[in-house]
C-alpha cells in the first residue's frame, strides 16, 4: 500500500467536510482513479464540478501514477464576483 495525503478545497472541502485526510492506497493508482474515489465519497455533489489536480504542489497535465507520500490537492475553478 502507499499513503498519499489529499488536500481539499472550496466544494470538495465543504461536499466532503474536510480540508484534508490520509488515504491508503494500491501500488500503480493514478490521479484519475484517486479523483473518481474522492468524486465517489461526494455521492454526486461534485459530478458537475471541473476539478483541477496538483500533486506535490504542481499542476498535473495529464493523468499520472501516484507515489508513497505523494501529496495531491483538488482544486475547483476560482469563484469570485
């Protein structure tokens, strides 16, 4: 297994109730499999929502395998008026 901590913000933060959590994962999951997790946990309160992928602080263009310790944060569009 590989830990990976999850950073969450603005509608992930407030769907899911938390800013943060540890999860335990297999070896070779990737960012997609990790978003559609998260998206799972939401119960479709994210279904319409565009969510950006940082791991380890930097934007990710692509889907990508996640490594022990890795650090990955949802990021919705920036909303604002």
């Amino acid at each position: 297994m590989i830990q990976v901590k999850v950073k969450c913000f603005s509608q992930v933060k407030y769907v899911l109730g938390k800013d943060e959590m540890s999860l335990s994962l297999e070896p070779g999951t990737t960012s997609a499999e990790l978003e559609e997790l998260v998206r799972n946990q939401a119960q479709g309160k994210l279904d319409k929502v565009t969510l950006r992928i940082a791991v380890n602080q930097k934007y990710i263009p692509a889907e990508i395998e996640l490594k022990n310790g890795d650090e990955v944060a949802f990021i919705p569009p920036v909303q604002g008026g």
